[in-house]
C-alpha cells in the first residue's frame, strides 16, 4: 500500500516536529507555512496536521482544496476557525489536543489565586521599595471557586483547589455529563450563571470559543461579582466583554481579573491592562510549559496510530457544539 500524504501547516522550524519520523514509512509529509505552497500540496493530502501559531488563512485556503482529505488533527485545543470551514458540514473527523494543557492551566488558575489572596503585587512593590511592610493575607481555604466551563481545563483547575479546601461550584451547559463527578461540591446548569457570579470568590472561564460563549460575561454578570472577587480568563479572550472588564476594574467593582487570553492578541502597545494595578496579565502562555508542543504532538501520533489501524479516533471534536 502506498503511504499517505500529510499537509503539515506549521513552522518548519517548530521543534516539535522532531517528533514526527517517528511516524515511519505510512505516512509522507511536508511541513510549510507558505500559503502557495499549503494551496499546492492539499488536493492530494490525505491528513492535514495544524500546528500551534500557524496562519488561519493558510490552514482554511488548504482546506479548501483539500479534495482527498480523510482527517484533520489541531495540534492548539480551539478549533474555532476550523469550525468556520465546509469541514463542520462534513464528515471528515477532526481531532485536537484537548487534554494536552490542562494541567498547566490548572496551575496557572491556583497561581493566580494565590497572587491575589497573597497580594504578592503588593510585596513585590514593598521590596523594591525598601519597605517594611506588615499587613494581613488571605487564606484560599474556605473560599468559593466558580468554573464556566467544566471541561478539561476545568476540573484541572479543580482538582488543585480542592487540595486548597476550596469550595468548587461548576456550571456547564449539560450537567448530566458530569454525573458521578467526585471533584465538584456542586454543578449547575447555564440558567444559574448569575447566581454563580455572585456566589463565588473566584470565578474561572475555561469555555471553549463558540457563539454561545461569546461576550458570556458582561457588564450584569461582572456587577454581580462580590466587590472582593476575582475574574479569571483561560479559555478564549471573546467569552469576556473587555470594555465592560475594563470599566469594572477602573470603578472597582470586583478585587481584580487574572487574564490569559484577550479580544485582540497581542495586546496593541499601551493598552490599559498593561498599565491597571488589580490585573494580572500574561500573553496566552499559561499552557507553555518546557514540554507542551510535544505532549501535544504526542497526542497526534497516538491518534495516528490509531487511523492506520482503522481504529475510533480520539479527542473527536464535536461538530455540532463547535468544540
């Protein structure tokens, strides 16, 4: 049998894809992020592979003309612009790398808690000073964290603040999925998402991008916060209405926002979260571990093991919910 062909969008000097002649002889492939090349090699790719930071335009132009294609792997978790192709009406799997940042992200959520329970901006500021100075902090024990978005990521999240003694209410759009769940102390359905804002002392969105998602949180849903909480973005920048976040952290009507992700990336120079003293902001590398291209690309080549064997592929991204 002859092997298959792979499109690989991705930068040929990515280091991850060290990884890839592992896959042998099954498979060619070419690596390019070249738009007139991508164009030229996907009417006989029979798998295309995405890499993380690759141009969406060229990914949806080869898809396009992707006419032998038989499977589509993102190697980034959000599928979103993918969803924006014929691919969603098709029935061509696509598969990402869900699974592969949670657990950064979930240490990134307890840090950044703990930056605000700690108020380590505050000592930070004193040492540089000079300052000796003596105030009280916070405990997470006892306190409520919120998820939206109860996935991966999520119960990631989770998991850690339980180890905190953190009191966990989930929301999510089908609770019953989450039946048997032994991390959460309580899981709501979508429809209690005020009570939730304003139950909690930190609140997590872990929510994939989705026109559902988008703007899930608001002006309303930010007044109902507690003045002391907190706000913490890990999912996609658009789930947040940021001129709304903006406003409510200038007027102080919540303690502060910890975001990963934003509307516009990156942040234009001397936007005002660069310059507010109650948000903490890092670019969209929360998940960047020593290791995370290639615990992502080792999701991959178990899947294509499991292609060439004609076996159920995983990490399946539901078309239907667009995640």
């Amino acid at each position: 049998m002859s092997p298959l062909n792979m499109l690989v969008i991705a930068d040929p000097a990515d280091r991850y894809l060290s990884l890839l002649p592992s896959l042998g002889p099954a498979v060619t492939y070419e690596v390019t992020k070249d738009l007139a090349r991508a164009e030229e090699l996907a009417p006989s790719a029979d798998i295309i592979l995405t890499g993380v930071g690759g141009s969406a335009e060229v990914v949806k132009a080869a898809i396009a003309k992707a006419s032998k294609l038989q499977w589509l792997h993102s190697l980034s978790a959000g599928v979103d612009h993918l969803m924006a192709t014929h691919l969603r009406q098709s029935d061509i799997p696509v598969t990402n790398a869900k699974g592969a940042y949670s657990q950064s992200l979930g240490e990134y959520c307890l840090a950044a808690m703990l930056f605000f329970a700690k108020s380590l901006r505050r000592m930070q500021a004193s040492q540089a000073a000079g300052k000796w100075d003596v105030f009280d902090v916070e405990m997470l024990e006892g306190r409520t964290l919120g998820i939206l978005g109860y996935g991966d990521i999520g119960k990631a999240a989770a998991r850690r603040a339980k180890a905190f003694d953190m009191k966990i209410i989930a929301l999510r759009r089908r609770p019953e999925k989450s039946d048997g769940d032994n991390i959460a102390d309580e899981i709501w359905g979508m429809d209690r998402k005020l009570e939730l804002m304003s139950t909690c002392d930190y609140v997590l969105l872990a929510m994939p991008a989705t026109p559902d998602t988008k703007g899930i949180v608001g002006a309303t849903e930010l007044r109902a916060m507690k003045p002391e909480g907190v706000i913490i973005n890990l999912g996609r920048g658009n789930a947040i209405d940021e001129k709304s976040l903006i406003v409510a952290l200038q007027e102080k009507w919540i303690r502060g926002a910890a975001l990963d992700v934003f509307e516009v990336e990156p942040l234009p120079d001397g936007h005002i979260f660069y310059k507010l003293d109650n948000i903490l902001v890092s670019a969209h590398t929360a998940d960047h571990n020593s290791t995370w291209m290639e615990d992502s690309t080792r999701i991959f080549l178990k899947n294509f093991d499991r292609f060439i064997n004609k076996q159920p592929l995983e990490n399946l991204v539901d078309k239907g919910v667009g995640y």
